[in-house]
C-alpha cells in the first residue's frame, strides 16, 4: 500500500472534523511542450502534433483548497524551506484529447502544490512527519490557463519526504456559474533521478540526509515517463531550472 494512500486514511480525519547556473552541467531534457516524443502513455497525433492522455492519480493527503489565484507560491512567506529552495519556474500546458481531437484547453483554473526543500506542507498539522503548519499557505495556489492553454508558476524544486519520491501535485478544474466543479482531473509531475540526486545534495536540502524513495520505487509514480518534467536552466544564468510539462485530458 502506497504511503499516499496510508496518509490520506490518517490525515483526511482533520477534513472530517473541520538550476545549471549554480549546479554545473546538470542534466536536463529538451523538449517542446507538445513535442513528438514518445512517452509511456496511450499517444494520438493530430494535425502533427503529439498528444499524450496523461495519466490520473491520487491527489493525496496534503491538497487544502486555499483558493489562492497567484503565479509566485514563494512570496510573502520566511519559510527555511522556502527561501533557501533552488527556484523552480513550472511551466504546464493542458491539451484536450476527446476522441480525434486535440486542442489547447483555456479558461480552466489549475493548481499546484508541493512539499518544500525540507520535505513539508503549508497549512497542515504536526504528524507523520510534518511540521505544524497551519494558516501558512506558501506553495500553494492556482492559475487560469490562456487562451493556449498554458499556466506558469514560480515554486521551488521539491524536497523530499518519507515513503515518497520527489514530486509536485496538479489539479485541473472547470466550474459552473454557481461555482460547482464540473470537471476535475488530479495528477503528479515528476523529475530525472540524475537532477534530483544534484539537487538533494545542495545545502538545506541535504540537512534531511538520504532520501529513502526514489522513482523507482515509487508506486504512484510506477514508471509513467510521460509524468517527468522536462528541464532547462533558467535563461538569465541564475541557479534554478525551468520544468515544462504538459497535460492530456479527456476535457
């Protein structure tokens, strides 16, 4: 059973009761948002472009609906984890494959959420691990795709925790004009093991010692190619990396 799966029966209870500037040749993987690659995911091509239905998993134990419409999920916060994170531009394009088609999906509200540098969530309580972070709300918040179908957020590269690999959350919604979800689609992105190792090495990171799941031993990520992130330096030099992705639903 997955460590996902055992914290969300034990965490879900509180809902019932209420980058190769400073790391050297990092390795990164160049590739467009819609890409001609060949991924480990049922693949359609329409009109020469690739697109890739991707795959739904557990949206986990950790997801509070702040409702928080921002790009920078850094800002306002003295967070350790935070602050000294190698910063992360997230650039996600969310593709509509319903049945010959393909189409850039806008107008859809997308959020993001994930541990920091020291393997913690925002506004969670203390157990399993976690640290009482109640009524912080840093790494956390969502965006309206474009008219391209293109969100992009300014996080940090993902520390790590116990029983998972290194990942981010991504829900997908639509909503009615009453504001009732009438569409939702819940994934995770993923990063090389070669970036990770290079990144977990960096100071604040480390402090937390050796991580003990990698992606290969990670059942929900269970070795979906097509939910890894490609990366690029950041174009001005600076440490950090940019990660791309994108999303294929039946939207």
């Amino acid at each position: 059973m997955s460590m996902d799966h055992l914290l969300r029966n034990r965490i879900n209870r509180r809902r019932a009761l209420g980058l190769l500037g400073a790391l050297g040749a990092a390795p990164f993987v160049a590739r467009s948002l819609r890409g001609g690659v060949a991924h480990a995911a049922p693949t359609q091509i329409v009109n020469g472009t690739t697109c890739v239905l991707t795959p739904s998993l557990t949206e986990g134990p950790y997801f509070v609906d702040e409702r928080l419409n921002r790009s920078d999920l850094t800002s306002n916060t003295t967070n350790t984890g935070v602050v000294n994170g190698l910063p992360l531009t997230l650039n996600i394009s969310l593709n509509s494959i319903k049945g010959a088609g393909c189409r850039p999906v806008g107008g859809v509200q997308v959020d993001v959420w994930h541990a920091s540098a020291i393997g913690q969530y925002s506004d969670e309580p203390a157990g399993m691990g976690q640290a009482n972070t109640q009524g912080q709300t840093w790494l956390r918040g969502y965006q309206t795709s474009d008219a391209n179908g293109n969100v992009a957020f300014k996080i940090v590269y993902p520390g790590w925790y116990s029983g998972r690999t290194i990942h981010i959350h991504v829900k997908v919604r639509t909503f009615n004009a009453a504001g009732n979800t009438t569409y939702e689609f819940n994934s995770q992105l993923f990063f090389n093991e070669a970036t990770n190792d290079l990144v977990m090495a960096r100071s604040t990171y480390n402090a937390r010692g050796t991580r003990d799941t990698r992606n290969a031993q990670d059942n929900i990520y269970g070795n979906n190619t097509s939910l890894l992130v490609d990366l690029a330096p950041m174009p001005d030099g600076t440490a950090g990396y940019v990660a791309t992705a994108t999303l294929g639903m039946k939207i």
